[in-house]
C-alpha cells in the first residue's frame, strides 16, 4: 500500500525526554560493526548512530543534558561540518526525516536549490575532476559556478524553532568548541580527503585550510588535527544573529560578491528568496512494516518504494541471504528500478504526481514480470539518526556535494558543488530549470514495523543510496536480520549492466549475478562506495535501544 500528499505543517506539543539524573554518566562496552552498548540497569535518554565519534558524541552529550532527538540530531550535523567536512558543510544543505511521538513524520528539505539566473556557459566558471575510490573512479564538476543556493543554516534555524528544546547557542556548542580546537583526522576521514584531494588542494584557500602540516601541497593525513577558528565564529554568529547572517549579512553579501567576479551564478535574491520546504513522506508497507521515505521531488524514497513494491509478493519466500536467488532477484530489482527511472522520465515528473505515476500498479506489474520472467540483457553525504527516550525520532543526511573549491572568505566554509552532480543533472549541465529545488538520491527514513518497534535509518553513498537503503530493509524485513547484521553483510549495486560487489558472496551467487550483469566488478573488502547505513531501533514496550554505525564510512552508534 502506497500513499502520497503535498506539503503540511506540524501541531502539537514536542515529546521530551525525562531530564537525566546527575549520575548520568554512561559506561560503555565496544562491539563489533561499530556498535558501543551500554551497561543493562541504566536509564537511557536515547540513542545515535552516526559517521564519526565527534559527531555521535556531540548529540549524545545533548540527549544526556535533556536535549530532544531534533535537538540533538542538529548538533550532530553541526559537529558533522567539522568532523566530517568533505561530507557536511554549512555551505551545502540536505534533508530531515523528523516524527515526534504520537504524531505523523514531516521531512524537513533543506536542499540546494539552483539560482535564479543563468550565463552563458563560456562565462562560468565550472570544470571536471576525477574522485579516485581505487577500485571506481568517478567525475564530477567544481567551480563557482557548480555553487547552488545552500539550504544547511537555514535548516537548522528552522528545525530549531519548529522542534527544538534548546536554545540554539547550546546546540552548536560542541561544533565551536571543537573548531576551534581541532579534530583529530582518522582513517575514514582521510581516505575521503584523498578520493577528493584534488578538490581540496586546487587552490592557496583550500590548502590553507586542508592541508597536510607534513606535506602543505595535500590533504590532511589520518592523526594530524584539523581546526577552523573561522568556522567557529560563524556557527557563534548563527547562533547569536540566526540565518539573516548567512542568507542576508556580511557572509551573503561576501559570497554574493565572489559569484559576480569569478564565474559563479548565484545573486543576492536567490539567497533572500531560499525557503525550509515541510514535506509529508511517501508511505509504503513491506514485509510488516510501514517504510516513511523522502518524497518527491527526491527520487531517492522513490526508487527504494519501487523495488520494495517489485520485491512485495514472497520474492524471498524460501530463500537463503547470499543465495543464488537472492541476488539474482537484488541485481534484477536494481536494474530494473534504473531502467524505469530513465525510460519513465522520472526526473521530469511533477513533484505532486511522480509518486502516483512512478508506483502505480501497472507500471509495477509490467516491471515485475520484466524482472522475473525474462533473463536481463543488460555522490559525498553522511547520514544521523537519533531516537530519544520519549519516541521522538530525527534522522538527517547532509551533503556538500564534494566541495566546489571555493571557501566562503572569513568563515571556513566550503560551499557545495550540487549543479555539478551528474545523478541530479539527468538532462544535462547548466540546462536545469531555474529557481527549484534540486533532486536528490538522499532517503532518510522512519520504519515502523508491526511488532511495535521503530526504526530511523538512511545512508550516504550518491546513487548507491537507493541500493544500500533497500539491502538493509530487505536484511532486516524479508530476512529477519538484527540492525548490525543488517548493515554488515556484503552488498551489491547495479548501474547500467555493471555490478560492483563486495567480498562475501559465494561463487554460486557470483555465478548468478553474471547471468543477469553482463559485467560484474569485485571488491576484496566492503568499502566506502557501497554507502554507510547508520540505524537506531527503539521499542517503546520495553525502552531498549539497538543500532549500529555502518563501518564502511567510519559509523558508530552511542547511547545516552
């Protein structure tokens, strides 16, 4: 069962945690798949899964001090611009998937949208780089004129007002302090410097600000520390004066003027004009569960309800995980959920009428009969999810594209490069429609199962996302699998008549993946391609929080 309908606003009074006693203090014990459980016995003010320590660390410290998830879930995305800054910045923009208890979800869209206004393309200032993955390598295009209008700063002001408990000076508390101090640089973070390195060394800005005290012509290497004093004011400054700073001051007025000298598209009135859009989620049911995902105009939320839908009557009835049927059917779902998207033209669907176009049942009748009756011939984000112990749920994933080479001056922010996104440029660059939102792949999502618990999940990883995110439904609802299994078992993807697929799978299942991907790309090891599902689970009958932090992109997952 499908259900789609237009933008509504919230009522009602926010569900708050209980204010955690002064022996709050939480001892923990580290697990494997980048789980940390706490002690049985002690009280719990909620649960994070998250991409970096700093990050989970930063919205557990709010759940402890009486925060909500919506307070806490945006001094993660604060912390995340400083932790993880190729993957979150406040110069980019992204989505919330937010349900206070005992009401209705509402996704929050905070997107990039494109400018008002155009040049002619010999005047802008936009070219193509190759992010290296080792085993994939990928283009995208940078320069100012990949800049679309950020939507992040604004999204936390309005997520504030709307659903927070905090003051917002308390919320980025933790992003000034660390700032200003520095981060230590780990593993993860490094390797996505170095997929991005010629992002983040183009210029005597980006240097300056990324690079390596070892060698200053690249990136930060894993243990140096990485600071942004300037940063640190302007997360001080949004607290103490709101958005205005950014979308109408001094930071605007600078941007604005970079833009007009140096090739860029965005003006003055595209960043007065940006909006916070309150959207009502698609709603599907699989397998026992109602799945809550990002509507259009996203096409993320609507290609995960496809190949639920394609996926729906027992097509794992009887099967094995890593069985030879089991992946046959994963690779014929993605392949075929790609074909619809491109032969249905899904990216010139109206945003009111997409979901009852794309999923009506015909079309899903004639793609499921494509899928299993006939052989086939055939970008960076990182996701938070928080639940707290009253039931109020929050999971957001930001992105910053990769990074468009140019540091807004005096305030350490790297603007985005979205308009140089070939997976939301289906049409082609610089022939997007002006003054809308921008598409994405991005798929936070609440799944709420029958048997009483609920879950927030989503994950990072460009046109990966759709895959990841079905895989760990599939794991958890069609196979019975716990979160942690979920979200560590070897994954597949499937784009045009390539598979890439991580190590794991037996040489039977391998044969038949060849069978319906004329070209199949093994990786020795999951890796950070493949996505990083971060989930939490809560059961309210019982107050018991479960989870993981997907390793593949440096995820843990705390509770408070």
């Amino acid at each position: 069962m499908l259900s789609y309908s237009g933008k509504y606003g919230l009522r009602g009074q926010i569900a708050k945690p209980n204010r955690p006693t002064s022996d709050r203090p939480v001892t923990t014990t580290h697990d494997k798949g980048g789980k940390i459980r706490i002690k049985k016995g002690m009280v719990r003010a909620g649960a994070v899964a998250a991409g970096h320590p700093e990050t989970a660390g930063a919205a557990a410290a709010v759940l402890r001090d009486g925060g909500n998830a919506f307070d806490a879930a945006l001094a993660a995305m604060c912390v995340a611009c400083v932790a993880e800054p190729v993957l979150a910045s406040l110069g980019g923009g992204g989505f919330m998937m937010a349900q206070r208890a005992g009401e209705a979800p509402t996704l929050y869209d905070f997107f990039p949208q494109t400018p008002k206004n155009s040049r002619p393309a010999a005047d802008i200032d936009f070219f193509p780089i190759t992010a290296d993955f080792g085993p994939a390598q990928q283009e995208f295009h940078i320069g100012m004129g990949s800049m679309a209008t950020p939507g992040m700063a604004r999204g936390i002001s309005k997520i504030q007002k709307d659903l927070g408990s905090m003051p917002l000076d308390r919320i980025v508390e933790s992003a000034c302090a660390l700032a200003r101090n520095g981060v230590k640089v780990n593993a993860l973070q490094a390797y996505v410097f170095g997929v991005v390195e010629v992002i983040y060394t183009h210029n005597a800005d980006c240097l300056r600000a990324y690079g390596s005290a070892q060698n200053p012509e690249k990136t930060v290497r894993a243990g140096e520390n990485l600071a942004f004093p300037e940063m640190a004011d302007t997360f001080d400054a949004l607290a103490r004066e709101g958005d205005d700073v950014f979308y109408r001051g001094d930071i605007a007025a600078a941007l604005v003027a970079d833009s007009r000298t140096r090739g860029g598209l965005l003006e003055a009135a595209d960043l007065q004009a940006y909006r916070v859009e309150r959207r009502r989620p698609l709603e599907t049911d699989f397998s026992g569960a109602t799945i809550y995902a990002n509507p259009p105009p996203s096409v993320g939320g609507l290609l995960i309800a496809f190949g639920l839908e394609l996926l729906r009557n027992g097509a794992f009835d009887g099967l094995e995980f890593g069985s030879p049927g089991h992946i046959e059917h994963l690779a014929r779902v993605m392949a075929a959920t790609q074909t619809a998207r491109v032969e249905n033209k899904l990216h010139k669907m109206a945003a009111e009428t997409a979901a009852v176009e794309f999923l009506n049942p015909e079309l899903i009748d004639a793609y499921r009969r494509d899928v299993f009756g006939h052989p086939a011939a055939t970008r960076g984000t990182t996701h938070i999810s928080v639940i707290d112990a009253a039931g109020n749920a929050a999971g957001v994933t930001v992105t910053n594209g990769e990074g468009a080479a140019y540091i807004i001056p005096g305030t350490g922010v790297m603007m985005n490069n979205m308009l140089g996104e070939e997976d939301i440029n289906p049409q082609g660059f610089h022939h997007w429609p002006s003054d809308v939102r921008l598409s994405s792949m991005m798929a936070p999502s609440i799944v709420r199962h029958r048997d009483g618990w609920a879950q927030v999940m989503g994950s990072g990883g460009s046109n990966r996302i759709r895959t990841a995110m079905l895989q760990v439904m599939v794991n958890q609802l069609a196979f019975g699998m716990d979160p942690e299994r979920a979200v560590t078992a070897p994954r597949l993807h499937v784009e045009g008549d390539l598979a890439s697929v991580e190590a794991g799978f037996s040489a039977k299942a391998m044969q038949a993946l060849e069978t319906v991907c004329p070209r199949v790309e093994r990786w020795d090891e999951i890796n950070f391609f493949f996505g990083g599902a971060h989930c939490v689970r809560f059961d309210p009958r019982s107050g018991d929080f479960d989870g993981v932090g997907d390793s593949r992109r440096g995820g843990v997952f705390v509770t408070a």
